[in-house]
C-alpha cells in the first residue's frame, strides 16, 4: 500500500497508527516543514518589538550554553552582523552566508562536525540559500531570526538542522527530553503580512500563539476580508468552506472570504433574476460544478400574486438583440476596423473579435504580453461566452460605445451541495469530463437559492430536453444526483447554509426557501419524478369496464380496468419471476412515500409504497394496483427496477354517486353487501360497468377519486349497486348532478379486447412486458390524451401550411426545394375515435396536397444524386441560439448555386474534375434572407 499526501494530517497519523497494528509502516517526508509538524518539534514563538530582536536572540543564545545552537536568517547582511553581535559577547560563532567559496564552506562544516567540551560547542550563523550546502543535521536548537517567507522550501529546510534528533513516529508516548531539539521563532510587527499563516502553522506544531501575533493574524483577516479589488474565493463559492484560507507558501489561499455587498452585488446586475426558476444553456464548463451559461427563459413568482407556485415566464430577450446588433454592425464594411498596429490595446477595455468567419464576439482585454519581433499576444476573455484565449493585438476590432458598454450576458452558474470525493477541493478529470459531456451546449433548469452580482447558485439542476417536433420539454437528469451516483462527487449539506448566512450577514436579499427546507433524502434521485408515478384513468366520456377489488365503504373503493388487466397479470408474473431469481436489491432509504416491491398476505410480490414508518422493523406498505395496505417488515422491501414502473397504477379510488351513508358512518354490512356485488357466486371477480359522474382529487399523491355509476353488467336487466344498497336501507338517495348521459340507456357492447382475446403468455423468463401489453398501453394513453393530440396537432398542420406556402414562393424563382415522400407522413393512431381521425385529416390535407403539387415543378433529389458526375459533398456544421454555421468541404470551387429556405438548404458546386451536391434539413426555422456564403480555398462556408 502506497498512501501519498501533500500534506501532514490528523487523517494520517490515524491512517498511521491502525497500520501499525498488523504492519510496519516506513514514512518518507520530502519536506522538513511537514517533518517538524509530524514529529512535534517543540517551539517557542516569542512576539518582540522589532529593536528588541537581538537582545531577544543574545538571551536565547546565552539559555542555551552547552549544546548545539544554529541560527538562520534569509540575507546575507543580516547573518554577518549577527555574527558580529555573538562575538562581541565572547561566544564563538561560525559564519555561513552565499558568498564563501565551496572549500571554505566545507572547512566550516568540519569545524562544525568536530569533537569538542560542551562549554566551547560553536553557534553557526547560516544564511539561508547555503545551509543545504552545509548538510548539518544534529543541531540541539535552531533560532529563526527573521522569517521573510513561509515557504516549505526555503524556511521549511531550517527544520533539517535537528534531523537527528527529530522524534519518531515509532516512539509513541515519548517525552522530548532536556537534550532534545527545539525551535525558536523571534516575530515582531514586521510578520503583518504573514501572521494569518504563522498561527495556523504554530497551530500545527502545538505551539501557544502569542497575543500580539494573534491580533495582527485577526486584523490581516479582517484588512482581507474588506478588500473590494479582491475577488471572492472560488472553493468557498462552489464548496461553502476553503480548507486553503490559512494554509502556508503556495497551497495558501489569498482570495477573499467574507462576502462583500459593494464588491459582490453591485447594482449593475440588479436586472438579474435573484428568485424562481431559470432554464440556461451552458456554453462554457469550468469543473464539475461550475459553469458559463446564458439565461434562455426566467419563471418569476408575480408580483400581485399570493401563490408561491404560480410563476410568471420572461423570455430573455436582450442577449438575442445584443448579438444581432452586434453581427449587424460588422456586416457593414465600413465598421470593420482593426485596431491600429502602432497601438497597444488597454488592459480592461473591450474589444470586438472575429471568433470565426462572419462570427463575432465582444472581449475584455485580461493581460498584455509584448513581443519584439511580432505583434502583442493578447489574452482576453470572451465576456458573452465565459471562454479565455490569446489571439495576436491585430485581430481586435473597435467597438461603438454601446456595444462595449453593454454587461456581459453571461452568467457563472453553481451546482450546489455536493463537492470531491474524501471532502477534496480539487475536481478529478473523470468527474469534470462527466459534467462536460453531460452539460455542454445543453439547456437545463434550475431552482434560484442565491444570487451574487451575476453569479447564480442553482439547486436543483436539472437536465432539460426538448421533444422532437413536439413542443414539449421533459427532465431527463439531476447534475448533482448523476455525479454522486457515479461515485465522482459526495454530499455537501453545509453549502448552501454556509453561503446563505455569509450573504445574510452582507445585506443581500435571499430567496425564499421554504419548500427546501424539508428534509432531504441522502439518496435523492436523478429522475425525482418516480415518486410521483402516475395511476391510471377513466374515460369520462364512455362506459368503463373494471373489476372490483378493495372495498372499504360505499364512498371509499378501488376498482381495475378491466383493459389493462392481461398487461397487470404479465407485469406480476415477471415480478415473481424475478424475486426467484434473486434480482432485487434491498430497499436503503424507507421513507414514506418509498417505492418498493412487497410481499403481501397471499405469498406474492407486488409493487407497493412505503405509506408509514411504524419503528426500526416494520412499516405500512400501500399497494396501489389493489388499494390495500398490509404492514410489512423493513428488511423484507426491495428496490424497483424501472421496467417495473412502465405500466401506471391500475387501483383507482372511487366512490358511489348518488347516495350517502344514512346515520353518517357506513355499517359493515353495507361494505360486504358492496364487496359481495364485485363477485359471482364462485367468488371470482365479474365484470362490472361503470359511468364517472365527476372526478375529484384522490386521498393520495397525483391520483385521483372518482364519484360513479356502478351497475352489475351491460344488459338492459342490470343492477345498480347504488339501488341496491337503498332497496336494503343501508343507503339514501341524493340528487345527482346533471348529466350528460342517460342513465337508464345500457351500454350493451362490450369489446373483444375487454375479454382478454388477445392475451399471450411468454416462453422467456426476461420478457418484462409483452407485445399486447405495449399495444394497449399506447391505445390507453392515445386515448386518454386525445385532447393533449389536437392541441399538439393543430399548430403543426398550420405550420406545414405556412410552410408549404413559403416554398411555394421560393420554388417560382430557382429555389430547389425539398422532396417530401408520402411514406415519411406519420398515419394517424388507428385507435382513435372518429371524430378525431377525421379532424386531423382535414387538418393535415392541404399541406400534403401543396407539397404534391410541387414534385411536378422540381426533380427529385435523388435524381440528381445518381448522376454519374454528381457528388455527395462533406459537409460540418453546428449552431447556437442566433446562427448556424456550416461548411462544405470542397476545394477550389468555380460555379455554385444556393437555395435556402426556412427550414433546409441545397447548393450545387462545380469544380474542374465534379460536380457536387450538399442537401441538410435544419432542426429550427431559420431566417433564408439573412444567409450569406463565403468562398475559401478549401471549403464553402455558410451563415
């Protein structure tokens, strides 16, 4: 086992000592300065006014007659009048400083090395760049005179000094004896500026800090903490906390850790969103957590309104404008100024930049690095996208004032409460190439918990997907979830706390966070909707045809369609198949509200909800396919798999429209006389019909209740089980609300389908779920969300006809236009009602007609592309949120000719040897009187 640390640590020496126990540990230190934190060397820090430090030295010199005595001090004057100071005194001193040849040192050393009586032993003056050319390791005390810097490897080697006599980590409970080493630290007003590092150091060593030192330390802190021209720490912004604040040489941290309302909030970002929700799209990533990204859309919480979840949409449109003014300005020839030659750009001034051919950007001048033989590198940083590269000075371009004026419309974004694996502050390269495939070029949603000037902390985030052509955008991932469930990141619960309270104490407005403020789950998921898994429905509109399951009074039952009954039975078996084979893991986190697998009273496994926490060993499951709850023991759940949680809830809460109880509590016999009514006189399950009367909430979470009419069949003799428990006085009428059916007219159809014709058993143990059961699934819900279809159908049949038009226009000029196939349009869902069928048909007709009436104006495309001299050209392409760039890659092109419309292009290029053809279709509408083509040696370029 090989453990590496750049430092010395508590966490070590534990390490240390459990290994010593079984094994023999060998330690290698590569620095005296964490040797002597190791080994504990015993020091005194003495806070001197700054005349006083010789007389400090002589006294201490003087205490330790008869033993070895080095003292160290960083210049060379320094150490030749020291050595003047000592003998002057009568005590014999050596002296070492850089400018003594080799063999004079090495004549030093041995002299230093000699046998000698302990009242003659020598004090050696050394300056501080030659005592590793001395090799002395066993002096008995080592005095630091003056100490110019903390580093490990200038002021860290005096420590090597007492090498020899330094304890080891194998004398455990040994005392450091009178002969033994020890260190003397002489500090006065001059240490100001490293008293902040000297106590955390004398903090290590266990060594009582002086009073005068500790208050220079508290008022350096507090000198730094104030400091509006230094910017604020970026461990504690993504962490909370910044383990390097008090570390020493260059592991030091000297960023500012104390939020500062002048320097962090300014006004100029008061137009920021600081509260509700934000959809981004991530342009730059710096690490893990944090990121460069623009603000696409603002979810506000309306001023007027008394609803915390009722929000108010803004569309951003500045940064759009911004960079059209700013495209739009280059584009005339005479604003393409260069900056001139003989000019030295301004470190803080911004600057336009071509980033690529007709592409530009505005830039923040950072830094200056001139060239004798060639023009300045420049390094600047692209202020609308987060990046920073070095580009020569003649490529900057003037800008209007009001352009350059303009902020910077990107944001630096936080992904909270998670941090490195072991507490680390610094970022693997496996979690950061997690973050970038995960975030780059993606639009994500996130909850506000913070804003610092346009600085934003998100939590949560989440991965947000658009839907193809449908407008319609679903979460697909949590950043923080997938990077802990990775093992490349761990839970941070102090961030936001720590962050919030420091911003608290500055005067910035927080936002409310009430709702975050309930506990959260240690294994939160990356697909939170899971506990909110949706139940299944009924048609309002039409009979139903279910079974009865759990009744627990007239007002409180839950039946199952019968539609869905073979995909149930399917779903179950694997189930059982499954927990044979051992599958499932334990469920970790019971909670109530916890999805499950349970084992219920009749030897099966079936899909439940944990519903109460009774003690350490047993809770409430709910079994929302049946509507039982049984109690069952803790360590008898399982986890889930997600093919399991395909197929909704098939138990819906009802309730018997039209009576109430009569003595306002339900009898027992009126709920075994509706028990009874589910069954037949084999106690099998019957089929019964049912017509929804109203829907209201359910008891339980994203469900819902059902009032009802329920009748024994659907023949014209049928038997209302609401009658029936009047006839046999257990229940009263009530008027029912209106209706938009008749009652009394039977449903006298039942379907094919309902009687389970197509029912199939699978001959593989591993089929999750069978073909018929996919097929109803997709009729259930194509029917359930008919409304959801046409409001989804009607926008795009009118664009296809906006559209249609457009290329109508377009193909009276040399427009080549695109080739529509009467197989690529998708067949409406044959199991659709009629009425709908023939509504999208009327809807759709007139864009296809148009689109037919074309073919015969314009050839195929395919007809082109068998040409014998036509090619397929190469073409690369990408695209942002205002343009899309592409290049075809074909070399010295003579003729060509381009054909754009809104939503594909077609260019046609000749050279001496071929003729090429390059077809793309565009994933958004775009603007073809905007495009503009660029001739280059070896490509085309496109914009």
């Amino acid at each position: 086992i090989i453990v590496c640390s750049t430092m010395w640590s508590s966490g070590l020496n534990w390490f240390i000592r459990m290994t010593s126990l079984s094994q023999n540990p060998l330690i290698v230190f590569t620095s005296f300065f964490e040797a002597a934190i190791y080994a504990q060397v015993p020091t005194v820090a003495s806070y001197v006014h700054p005349n006083s430090r010789q007389e400090t030295l002589l006294r201490i010199v003087e205490g330790s007659l008869g033993r070895k005595v080095v003292v160290c001090t960083a210049d060379k004057e320094s150490a030749i009048s020291l050595q003047r100071l000592l003998l002057s005194t009568s005590i014999n001193c050596l002296l070492l400083y850089d400018e003594l040849p080799m063999a004079k040192i090495w004549e030093i050393t041995d002299e230093w090395n000699s046998v000698r009586p302990r009242t003659v032993l020598p004090v050696l003056v050394a300056q501080d760049n030659v005592l590793s050319l001395a090799s002395i390791r066993d002096a008995a005390v080592l005095i630091h005179y003056d100490v110019p810097e903390l580093s490990k490897y200038n002021f860290g080697f005096r420590f090597s000094v007492l090498a020899d006599r330094m304890r080891s980590f194998m004398d455990e409970g040994a005392l450091y004896t009178a002969d033994e080493p020890v260190a003397h630290l002489i500090l006065s007003s001059g240490n100001r500026s490293l008293s902040v590092q000297l106590v955390d150091f004398l903090g290590r060593l266990g060594t009582n800090v002086p009073d005068g030192l500790a208050r220079l330390a508290l008022e350096e802190q507090a000198k730094a903490s104030s400091n509006l021209n230094v910017a604020l720490c970026p461990n504690l912004k993504a962490f909370g906390h910044c383990e390097n604040q008090t570390m020493t040489g260059e592991k030091g941290c000297y960023y500012r850790h104390k939020v500062l309302l002048a320097a962090d909030h300014t006004r100029v970002w008061e137009d920021l969103p600081s509260q509700g929700l934000v959809l981004i799209v991530v342009t730059k990533v710096v690490n893990a957590t944090c990121f460069y990204a623009w603000i696409l859309q603002h979810w506000d919480t309306s001023s007027n309104s008394t609803n915390e979840r009722k929000f108010v949409v803004k569309e951003n449109l500045e940064l759009h404008n911004a960079m059209l003014s700013l495209n739009d300005f280059f584009m005339k020839p005479g604003n393409f100024k260069y900056v001139d030659s003989n000019v030295v750009p301004k470190v803080g001034e911004v600057y336009g930049l071509e980033h690529t051919v007709g592409h530009f950007r505005r830039v923040l001048v950072l830094s200056i690095t001139p060239k004798k033989s060639a023009p300045a590198s420049i390094t600047v940083f692209h202020m609308d996208y987060g990046d920073k590269s070095t580009v020569a000075a003649r490529r900057l371009l003037h800008l209007p004032r009001e352009l350059a004026n303009l902020r910077p419309f990107i944001m630096e974004v936080f992904c909270c409460r998670i941090q490195p694996q072991d507490c680390d502050l610094d970022w693997t390269f496996q979690a950061n190439h997690k973050s970038y495939e995960l975030v780059l070029r993606k639009e994500l949603l996130g909850k506000i918990v913070l804003r610092l000037g346009n600085t934003l902390w998100l939590d949560p985030l989440v991965l947000w997907e658009s839907l193809p052509f449908v407008d319609a955008k679903v979460p697909l991932q949590n950043v923080r979830s997938t990077l802990i469930e990775a093992n490349l990141a761990c839970n941070n619960a102090t961030h936001l706390e720590s962050l919030r309270n420091m911003a608290a104490e500055a005067g910035v407005l927080l936002p409310n966070l009430s709702e975050m403020n309930k506990e959260r789950s240690e294994d939160d998921s990356a697909n939170t909707v899971v506990n909110q898994h949706c139940t299944a429905f009924l048609d309002m509109k039409d009979f139903n045809h279910v079974y009865l399951w759990k009744v627990t009074s007239p007002s409180d039952f839950y039946i199952q369609p019968l539609k869905f009954n073979s995909c149930l039975d399917e779903l179950e078996n694997n189930i059982q198949k499954t927990m044979k084979r051992r599958e499932l893991r334990k469920l970790r986190s019971c909670h109530p509200g916890a999805l499950c697998i349970a084992h219920y009273n009749n030897d099966g496994w079936y899909r439940g909800e944990v519903q109460e926490v009774l003690n350490s060993s047993e809770v409430n499951v709910f079994f929302p396919d049946y509507g039982d709850t049984a109690r069952c023991p803790r360590d008898e759940l399982f986890k889930p798999l997600s093919w399991m949680m395909l197929l909704p809830y098939q138990g819906i809460q009802c309730s018997l429209a039209g009576i109430v109880s009569p003595s306002g509590n339900w009898s027992p016999m009126a709920q075994s006389v509706l028990e009874s009514f589910g069954y037949d006189d084999y106690d099998v399950n019957r089929v019964l019909c049912l017509r929804v009367v109203k829907k209201n909430a359910g008891k339980h979470p994203w469900t819902n209740c059902y009032e009802v009419l329920l009748f024994s069949g659907c023949y014209k003799e049928r038997i209302s089980a609401a009658d029936l428990l009047v006839e046999q006085g257990l229940a009263v009428s009530t008027k029912l609300p209106k209706l938009s059916f008749d009652v009394n007219l039977a449903h006298s159809t039942v379907s094919l389908e309902a009687t389970g014709a197509y029912d199939s058993e699978s001959d593989e143990d591993g089929e999750e779920v069978t073909l018929e059961c996919q097929r109803k699934l997709e009729e259930h819900m194509y029917n359930v969300f008919s409304e959801v279809r046409d409001q989804v159908l009607a926008p795009a049949a009118e664009f296809m006809q906006e559209l249609s038009y457009e290329r109508d226009a377009l193909g009276q000029g040399d427009t080549c236009q695109p080739q529509a196939k009467e197989s690529e349009a998708q067949p409406p869902q044959q199991s659709c009602i009629q009425s709908d069928k023939k509504a999208t048909e009327k809807r759709v007709k007139p864009a296809n007609a148009h689109l037919r009436a074309l073919r015969k104006e314009c050839p195929l495309l395919e007809s082109h592309l068998k040409a014998e001299q036509s090619r397929q050209a190469s073409i690369s392409w990408w695209q942002d949120h205002s343009f899309v760039y592409v290049n075809i890659l074909i070399a010295n092109v003579k003729e060509y000719k381009l054909d754009v419309t809104a939503k594909m292009f077609c260019i046609r290029a000749e050279t001496a040897q071929h003729e090429y053809l390059a077809h793309e279709r565009l994933y958004a509408p775009i603007v073809p009187k905007k495009t503009s083509l660029v001739v280059k040696a070896d490509s085309l370029g496109i914009i």
